[in-house]
C-alpha cells in the first residue's frame, strides 16, 4: 500500500508525526508532500527537527496569499503529485487550505482519502477552516473521527459510512514527546516563568485577530488580568498590531513563535490558557489546564461539556471573571482515546486495501 500524506501548516506536522511513524511500522510506503502554507522556520522547519518528521518528499513552496490563490496553487501543486505518484490513498489532516486543497485533488482525480480529524463543526461559516472541514468530510472515502460526538455529527449530515471513531492523534503526540519537552525545553527559565504564576495566550484566527474591536478588548482584558500573560505571535497577529498600531499592556509578554516541545511546556506549567486554537484547546485539556476560548464557538464541545473549557468570544468581562474565578471541576474525564489513534488509522487503512484487493 502507498499513501500519499499532504501537510502544510503547524498543526498538521503535529498530527502527521505519529501517523507517519505508524505507517513506517506498518511497512507503508509514505510520499510526504509539504504546501509551503507555513514556511518559515518558526512555524515549519522547527517541527519537523522536534517531531522527528522526516523531510518532505515534495515540496509545493505554496507560500502566502489570498484563499483562492492560495488553495487554487496547491489544488495545481497536489494534482500534479498525485498523477505521479499513484497512491492508494490520500491522507489529509484538519481543516486548512491544505486540507481542503489536496482533498479536492484526490476527489477529482479518483483517488481514495482518508481524513483525520472529521466531523468537527464550529457551525460558524465566518471562519474559513469550517468550510474546508464540511467539504473534505463530504469528498472523504474514510473519515477518522476523534470523538464519539464527531461521528454523530456526520451521521446528522447523512455520512455513516467508512466512519471510524479512533481517538486524536493530537494525545498520541502528547504522551510521545510529553517526556521528551521535559527534557530538552529550558523556556520557562528563558522567560523567568514559575509554574501556575502565568497565562499563556494564544490568538491567530482571522476572525479574531482581523476585528480591531474584538483584538482590543481581548487584549484591554488581558491587560487587566493582574499577572503575566505571555503571548506567542503568531505571524498573522504580529502584522495586524503593527497595521492596527496596537500596544499592549507592561504584564503581556509577546514573543516569537515557539516549537512543539518549547508550547508543550509553556501550556503544560501555565495557570490557565486564552486561546482561539482548535489544537490548543485541546491540548490544554490534554496537560488539565483550564482553558477559555476566545471565539463564540468551539468544535471541541466535549472540553466544555467537562467542564475545563469556558467559550467566551471577545467578551471583556467574561474573560476578567474566568481569568479571577475557578470554574472547571476536579475530574477529567478521558475523552480523546488511549493515545493510539495513529496505528488505528493505520489499522483502517491497511484493512480497507486488503478487502479491496481481494474484492
């Protein structure tokens, strides 16, 4: 079996490194093919030197642009690769132009495609990962979904087959180099951060950071919050200060992108986490951080049904009186799998070629 796996953006390096170790274990043979739709080396290259991912066999050097542009390059790009290639199926991971890119290549071309991370929904049609996830989850021949409740939702949208609950890779990332981020990472002595005396925050999505309403009060609360609130920028947010002419306040700590191991720890050791990210979401649920989410929505409802996820959008007072009160419970239910969803996708994948073969 040969399966062509498409990556472009700091997430999706996350997701492929332990289904592309799995599939190595497996004896699958892998063509890593890489958009360029992150490309500098603090939102790319740092997370495959930290992952382990190996080099990319194809590189589109996509780069930046408007959505159309962007996705039209890499629907040309991938095509050209999955005509040379011939794989058997396409992997395709989350929710980016990427995703939505090589989805609609494959589809076009016939081509099976597997993706992981199906059936989340924000159910907020402003955002342009919702768009990609509804029309790769409808052009998808398997559908890895992470939770129960994201199976039930394709089910709702009348897809029920080649639907398989596996867990999220995200956790199986987590556990694997938890250790390793112990280690190696020195950034909370770098920064002079104790544990549980900071914030961290994160804040990268267009609807977010594109809104200078919404940005300031974000931001005008975080500056209240009356202790050290560290903020990677993203590199989208770094532009928008700049253009909005943004300052912040002198407890909001901005700095440069940081990689997998160096976040791990920094979500790991911070007292609660503010953040419009899918993925950190749920990582801070993955390490039992508190987590408030900075958008009206979330696709990961089950952290909120937990009780560790508080969904507050560009609220100032609500985000002060998460910030100041307690109010997730002391139990964390185990919601994302055993931390093997990457050798299950692998499992699924490598049965559905055998019945095909012998059919």
């Amino acid at each position: 079996m040969k399966v062509l796996t498409a990556i472009g953006a700091r997430p999706q390096f996350i997701k492929a490194a332990p289904v592309s170790a799995a599939l190595a274990a497996a004896g699958v043979s892998e063509v890593l093919v890489h958009s360029g739709q992150h490309y500098d080396h603090g939102m790319s290259q740092i997370f495959f030197d930290e992952l382990g991912l190996r080099a990319p066999d194809v590189h589109l050097g996509v780069g930046s642009g408007s959505h159309a542009e962007q996705t039209a390059k890499m629907l040309v790009g991938f095509e050209r690769v999955i005509v040379r290639e011939r794989p058997d199926w396409v992997i395709v991971h989350g929710d980016t132009n990427s995703t939505l890119a090589a989805a609609l290549a494959a589809a076009k071309l016939q081509t099976k495609i597997a993706h992981n991370e199906a059936g989340l929904r924000s159910f907020n049609r402003a955002m342009p990962e919702e768009h990609n996830r509804v029309l790769t989850d409808h052009c998808s021949d398997m559908l890895m979904c992470p939770t129960q409740s994201a199976a039930e939702q394709l089910r709702r949208e009348g897809i029920e087959r080649g639907v398989h609950v596996v867990g999220d890779v995200m956790y199986d990332a987590c556990l694997r180099f938890g250790a390793l981020a112990e280690q190696r990472s020195r950034v909370l002595a770098q920064l002079g951060l104790a544990a549980k005396k900071y914030l961290l925050v994160t804040l990268h999505r267009p609807y977010t950071v594109d809104s200078p309403e919404r940005l300031g009060r974000i931001l005008g609360a975080l500056g209240r919050a009356g202790e050290p609130v560290i903020l990677p920028q993203h590199p989208r947010l770094a532009l928008r200060l700049r253009e909005q002419g943004k300052s912040v306040a002198g407890n909001i700590k901005l700095i440069d992108p940081v990689g997998y191991l160096d976040m791990q720890q920094l979500e790991k050791h911070a007292r609660m986490i503010l953040t419009d990210s899918g993925g950190v979401q749920k990582e801070s649920y993955f390490h039992g951080v508190p987590c408030v989410t900075l958008r009206p929505e979330t696709e990961w409802t089950e952290t909120v049904a937990a009780g560790w996820n508080k969904v507050v959008d560009a609220d100032e007072q609500a985000i002060t009186q998460c910030v100041h009160e307690r109010f997730w419970p002391d139990a964390r239910p185990q919601l994302f799998g055993a931390g093997d969803a990457a050798q299950r996708i692998v499992a699924v994948l490598t049965s559905a070629q055998r019945s095909s073969a012998t059919s």
